[in-house]
C-alpha cells in the first residue's frame, strides 16, 4: 500500500467516525428533546384520565376546555420540535372553546392519541436515549475513579459483577465503548420510533384538507369563471370596436359604390378602394383578436421557442432559461406565454433594470415560470391590471403566483402550473 493510499484510508476512517458520532449525537439530542415533551405528555394523560374520571360526576366537565388547550399546546410544541429535524407538521389554532365543541374537534382527538402514546412508547424511547450516554459515560470513565466510591459502586452501570482491580475495571470501560456502539447504532432509529406517532398523528386530519382544498378549488372555479367572462367581454369588446365596425365601414361604402355606379363611376372606384383599405384593416384586426386567444407562434414553434422570441423581442437585455422535456396542455402553454409577455412588458415599461432573466421548467408534472430582473422593485398587483389579470388567469388553472418585489428590487413574478396533458 502506498503512504497516499494509507493517508486516504486514514482520511475514510476519520471521516467515518465524525459521520458516525453526528448521527449518534443528532439521536441523542432528538430521543433526549423528546423525552421532556413526553414528561409533559405524561402529567397531561394523567390529567386527561383525572378530568374524564371527574366528569363522571359532573365537575370534571368544566376541565375539559384546559385540558384540550393543554393537548393543543403541547402538540404545537412538538410540532415545532420536529421541524428542526425535517418533519414539516403545521401548527393548528385554539382548538373549539366547549366541551361539545372540543368532543367533536378531530385534530385533538388524534392529538390525544398521540399524547397517549408519547407518554408511554415516547417517554420509554426518551429514557433509554437519556439513560444510554449516561451509562455511556459512567462505564468509560469508571476505570479512573472505582476505588474511590463504597463497594456497592465497584459494579458495572449495569448493575452485575464487582471490581477489585484496575484490570477489572478496564472491562468495564470497555462495556462503555459498547453503550457507545449501541448509541451510534441504534439512537437514530429509536429517534425515529420516537416520532412515528406524531407523523402519523399531528398532521392535519385527512378530512379537513380536503374540505379546506373543497374551498380552495370552489374559489379558484369562481375565479376561472370570473376570468372566462372577463376574457369573452374583452374578445366581445374587440370583435365589437375593430372588426365590427369597420365592416359596418365597408358595407355603408359598398353601398355608396354601387349607387354612385351609374351617375360618377370615378367616385364609385375611389369608394370601393376605401372599402378595400376598410375590409384589410377589418381582417388584420381579426387576425390580433385570434393571436390574443391563443397565440399562433405556440403551435409553431412550441412554448420555448415562443418564449425566447418574446426575450429577444424585449427592451432589456434577457436571458432565457428553459427546460421543457415535453408539452403541456394548450391552455397552460397559453397562459405561461401571457405570463412572460406581461411580466417583460413591466419589466420594460417600469422596472428600470439591466438585465432580465426568464427561467421555465417542466418538474413532476408541473411547469415552473419565473421572470426575474435587477431593477427598482415595488411591482404591485393592486397598481394595476396588468399583474392581477396574470394571476387571475394563473389561479384559473389551480396555478399559484407568487410576486416578490422589495423597494430595492429585485422583482421576481414566479408561476406553478399544472400542466394538464
Ligand atoms: N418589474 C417591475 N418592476 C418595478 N415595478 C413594477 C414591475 N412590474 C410592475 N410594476 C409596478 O406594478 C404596477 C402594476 O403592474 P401591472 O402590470 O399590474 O399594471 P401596469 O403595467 O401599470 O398596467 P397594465 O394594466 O397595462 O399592465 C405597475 O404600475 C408598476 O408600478
Ligand atoms: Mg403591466
């Protein structure tokens, strides 16, 4: 083996026992945080069992409402403990005020749940993960201080064999280095085991996310309606002041055409070619009417090549980033364009920015759009049409917008889409 071979073992060994110790420490932490919440889950099962025994005769009904607030907070509590591990659970509100109220609550009755089993399987877990570096650190260092305690202390943490030697007592350091062993092995999974129930339980009851997603998709229907009829005014406004009109325009000349036909036929040719000029503008305003619906350069060229001919096509120098593997269903290429159109328009129009980047990808079934520049910032929904229409449009499709504009800038207008095909 070369010295670079033994320096790069050695570096894997180190890096190894560093990896090891984290992960022993990280349980340790986990199982020891745990197990004061479980303390407290404990008084609160025994309050909670005290309450129900009291409400048989009657008093134990006026507890009821501290109890469950009690419940509440501590799973609020727990909530926020196992967000700094990674596990998101959101933290719900007071919970019903009444006894009838708080019966029915289903949260808090998961939350009971949980609290009974956080007192018991939670609090064992939370005892060894405290009790283990304890013993950990009573064994290892036992072989500096044995003589010095009474004879009942010349044992191990486990409580067998006695001591009369130092050798003697090397064993029991060595029973250390195996509660070590045991604590890097085993805590992250006790940690796990520790936490199970409070995943399974204080997430948000099933029930009352779909009713809350029931009246997120009433909203967003009433939305996409609002924004259908906006939309069929907006054509029917167009139809009504461009194309309409001047075709009004061209039958009224034709008329006159064919009337002057016969007494000044040289007035009759400059009125058709009147009618010509009014019949062209008509149709080239038709044309704008139906670029507006669903802009024809999509089924050309796709949304990516749509998209960067409207950065080249833009005041302000633009990057563009795009990641499509595939395509997305008409309406939402349709609406991603109308995002980025708007969205380079303001950056042109009010941003005062060097450059702007648009960046579009397609993940999980979603496509992402998101219009970035370095300009004044103070973008507002509420200014103007322009960004509300964008997110009206966005929510019609079960869409989120999000518009992050500071006062110093920089603004950014980010769109999730479903993609629909
Ligand atoms: N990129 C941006 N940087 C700075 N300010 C912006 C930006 N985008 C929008 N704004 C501000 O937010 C306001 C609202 O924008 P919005 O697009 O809704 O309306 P508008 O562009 O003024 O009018 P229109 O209805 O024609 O779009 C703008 O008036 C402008 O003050
Ligand atoms: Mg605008």
């Amino acid at each position: 083996m070369t010295t670079q071979e033994t320096a790069r073992g050695r570096d894997g060994v180190r890096e190894a026992v560093v990896r090891s110790a984290a992960r022993g420490l990280s349980g340790t932490e986990q199982l020891a945080g745990g197990f004061g919440t479980a303390v407290m889950a404990l008084v609160l099962l025994l309050a909670t069992l005290g309450t129900a025994v009291l409400s048989l005769v009657g008093v134990g009904l006026l507890l009821v409402p501290t109890v469950a607030r009690g419940i509440r907070a501590l799973a609020n509590r727990e909530r926020g403990r196992l967000a700094r591990y990674g596990v998101e659970l959101p933290e719900l509100g007071s919970p019903p005020g009444g006894v009838r109220g708080a019966l029915a609550d289903l949260s808090l009755r998961r939350e009971l749940g949980w609290t009974a089993s956080h007192a018991t399987l939670g609090f064992l877990l939370g005892f060894l993960g405290v009790m283990l570096p304890l013993a950990a650190f009573r064994d290892l260092t036992f072989v500096l201080w044995w003589w010095v305690g009474p004879s009942w202390q010349s044992a191990t943490s486990i409580g067998v064999g006695s001591v009369h030697s130092t050798a003697e007592a090397l064993w029991v350091s060595l029973l250390g280095v195996g509660w070590l062993a045991v604590i890097v092995g085993v805590s992250p999974n006790m940690a796990r085991l520790q936490s199970w129930p409070a995943r399974k339980l204080l997430v948000p009851d099933p029930s009352v996310d779909l009713s809350l997603r029931v009246a997120e998709l009433t909203a967003t229907r009433a939305a996409a309606l609002d924004a259908h009829a906006l939309e069929l005014r907006r054509i029917e406004r167009s139809l009504h002041d461009g194309s309409q009109n001047r075709l009004v325009a061209v039958t009224v000349l034709l008329g006159a055409a064919r009337r002057a036909m016969d007494r000044n036929p040289a007035d009759a040719v400059e009125l058709l070619d009147r009618a010509q000029d009014a019949a062209e503008t008509a149709l080239a305003e038709l044309r704008a009417v139906a670029r507006s619906i669903l802009p024809p350069v999509l089924s050309d060229r796709g949304l990516a090549g749509a998209l960067t001919g409207l950065a080249s096509n833009c005041g302000v120098p633009c990057d563009v980033e795009i990641d499509l593997p595939g395509r997305c269903a008409a309406s939402v290429e349709a609406t991603a364009y109308f995002v980025v159109a708007e969205a380079l328009t303001n950056v042109a129009k009010h941003s005062g920015a060097h450059r702007a980047t648009v960046t579009t990808a397609l993940r999980s079934g979603r496509l992402h759009v998101e219009v970035t520049d370095d300009g004044y910032g103070g973008a507002d929904t509420v200014k103007g049409s322009g960004l509300d229409g964008v997110r009206r449009r966005v929510e019609a499709h079960d869409g989120t917008f999000r518009l992050d504009s500071p006062p110093e800038g920089p603004t950014i207008l980010a769109v999730e889409l479903p993609c629909g095909s």
